[in-house]
C-alpha cells in the first residue's frame, strides 16, 4: 500500500527523502501523480483540496503535516478514519522561540521605539525587569505549554489558560469560562495559542480586550478566526491594546487593502511563527505508518468532538 503527499507548502522532496530512511520499502506518491488511488492507504496532506481524501477508496489514516487541523474538519466530505496531528520537535521549539522573541519585543518596548523613531524622537525608557511583565498564554497545549515554560525560564511571569485544569510548575493556571476573567485581569502581553473550534472562533473581541489591563499588548498566532479585526481596530484606536503582532488571518495571504497592513500599531508576519521540518517531523510520521501497518493505534489520534 502506498502514502499520498499532498501540500503547497511542504517539500515533498525531502519528506519523501526523510521518510525513505525510516522506511526503505514505503510507496510514497506526490499528487498529482497518484497513480491507482486504490492502493493508497493513508495521506500525509496540509490543506487538501475539499474532496481530494474522500476519493481515495482504500485509505484508513490522515497525517496533517500541520498541528492545527481545523482547516480539514471544514471539509464536509472527509473520511471518518483516524486523523492524526503533527507533533514535532521543530514545530515546537520554533513556536516557542516566536512567542519568546516576540514577549521580549514588547518587553524591551521596541513597539514604542519604532514609533518613536517614526515621529522623530529621541526617549530614554528603561525597561523594568521580566518578572515584572505578565505574559499570559492562551491553550497549554503541547505548543502554549512549551513556550510558558519557555517564558517562565527567561523571568517573565506566565499565566496560562486552558479548557480543563493544566498544571504547570511556576506558571498560574487558569481554566474554564469561570477562569478566563481572572487570567486576563493581570495579563500584560497575551499570547494567542488556541486551536479554532466552535467555542475558540471570535473569541479575541471588544468583550475579552476590555478585561485585560489597559495598555496590553496582543500577540496573535492561533488562527485568523479566533480574532475579530474590527474589535482589534477598535481596541488599538482606544489605547485599550496597545499595540499587536499578529502571524495568522481570516484571508491568507490578507489582501492589500486591509487596514492592518498600514496600521502604525501592528505588527504583521505571514503565518510563520512555527513549522514542522521533514528531518525531525518524519520520525512521528513513520512510527504511526509502523502502527497502521500492524494494526496498533495509532500516536496523536484528533479528537473530532472536541474538534483538536
Ligand atoms: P493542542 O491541541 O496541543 O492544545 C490546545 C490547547 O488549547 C489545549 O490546552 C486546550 O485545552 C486549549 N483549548 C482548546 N479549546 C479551548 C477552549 N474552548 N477554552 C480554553 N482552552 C481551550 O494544540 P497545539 O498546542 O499543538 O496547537 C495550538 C494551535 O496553534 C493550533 O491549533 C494552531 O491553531 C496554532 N498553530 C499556529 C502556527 C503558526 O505558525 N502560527 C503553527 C502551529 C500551530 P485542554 O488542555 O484543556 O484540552
Ligand atoms: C499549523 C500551522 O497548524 O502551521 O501547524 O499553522
């Protein structure tokens, strides 16, 4: 049996190659070139085409080469078999390296330093130490827990929030709607790392940025449709955010024309804070074709109920 590649921003090259070494007998096709579609029994795709896993008739597993999977849940004709995530050790560090960067940035206020020297200005402001800025994570999952602690080695004092209880060693916990005002109560920076689900979409709006300190900073690495751009505007032309880093978007890449291009108090990157590489991803890959091919469950099984 074989496995499919499909993705317009993964290298299917060196997955092929990376895979190979683990794996010396496997079949693996790129799409198009698929050959007979019967003899392939699992994809290890991102963003499919609507309908391209429900037309192959053999398969019985689906990789995401991403860690989010939302965009395959919205396809409405996808299979029922196993969907699995991709857990990955590059995926991780470089998310946490991200956040770190990005904490540090505000941190040091290079957001009010590049409008300084945009208006001309010269202001020595001295940054307090890291323990006195409250960096607040949003989902401890395995990216927001890793880059928490992340956090929380570099001085920073870390709140995290999660949907059930998630303990985490010098880091304040929250979780639940009963939990959500107190940990944005005395967040300073709030770090966006939740999955899109029915119950995350919109959730960074008018009603949430009104709970955070006056003066926050947002940044913004979940997905496009956690945030509501207008309440985000909004909040920035209030001072209520001070300013924002944002890496995902409801349209990606975002057309020219929307104000956040152009917005003094935003910073934009074009969804690239993490990203899985084939030398370190393909291990997790290839175990999970191991388990299919004898039958074992298989590692990183998404919960489609929950919807991560
Ligand atoms: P996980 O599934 O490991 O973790 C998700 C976390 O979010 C869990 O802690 C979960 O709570 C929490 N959560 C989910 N729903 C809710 C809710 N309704 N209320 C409160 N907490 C909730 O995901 P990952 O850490 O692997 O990835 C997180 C997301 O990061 C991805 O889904 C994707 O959207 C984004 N991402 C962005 C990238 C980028 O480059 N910008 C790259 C990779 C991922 P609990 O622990 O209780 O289940
Ligand atoms: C992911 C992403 O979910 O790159 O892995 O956004």
């Amino acid at each position: 049996m074989a496995l499919l590649f499909y993705s317009n921003e993964d290298d299917p090259v060196a997955w092929g190659g990376e895979l190979r070494k683990r794996l010396p007998d496997l079949d693996f096709r790129v799409w198009p070139e698929t050959g007979d579609p019967a003899a392939i029994d699992s994809a290890l795709v991102w963003l499919p085409p609507p309908g391209m896993l429900a037309s192959l008739p053999n398969l019985r597993a689906i990789f995401s080469l991403g860690a989010g999977i939302d965009g395959f849940l919205r396809d409405p004709s996808l299979p029922d078999h196993p969907l699995c995530r991709m857990i990955d050790p590059a995926l991780t560090t470089s998310m946490t390296e991200f956040v770190l960067t990005t904490a540090l940035w505000y941190h040091r206020r290079l957001d009010l330093f590049a409008a300084e020297q945009a208006a001309g200005q010269w202001n020595q402001v001295l940054a307090r130490p890291a323990a006195e800025t409250r960096v607040g994570v949003m989902g401890l999952g395995v990216l927001g827990t890793a880059a928490a602690e992340g956090l929380r080695r570099h001085g920073f004092t870390v709140r995290g929030w999660s949907r059930q209880a998630r303990p985490i060693e010098g880091v304040a916990t929250f979780s639940g709607a009963e939990g959500l005002d107190a940990f944005l109560g005395e967040t300073d920076i709030l770090v966006c790392l939740l999955p899109l689900t029915p119950e995350t979409e919109n959730i960074l709006d008018a009603g949430l940025f009104a709970k955070l300190p006056s003066g926050a900073r947002l940044l913004q690495v979940g997905r496009g449709r956690h945030l509501v751009d207008e309440d985000l505007l909004a909040a920035l032309d209030s001072g209520q955010i001070a300013h924002a880093s944002l890496d995902v978007f409801r349209r990606e890449p975002l057309p020219h024309e929307h104000p956040f291009w152009k917005h003094p108090k935003v910073r934009m990157t074009p969804h690239i804070a993490s990203y899985s590489l084939p030398s370190s991803g393909a291990d997790i890959v290839a175990e999970n074709l191991r388990r299919l091919a004898d039958g074992r469950p298989l590692l990183h099984v998404v919960d489609r109920r929950k919807g991560y």
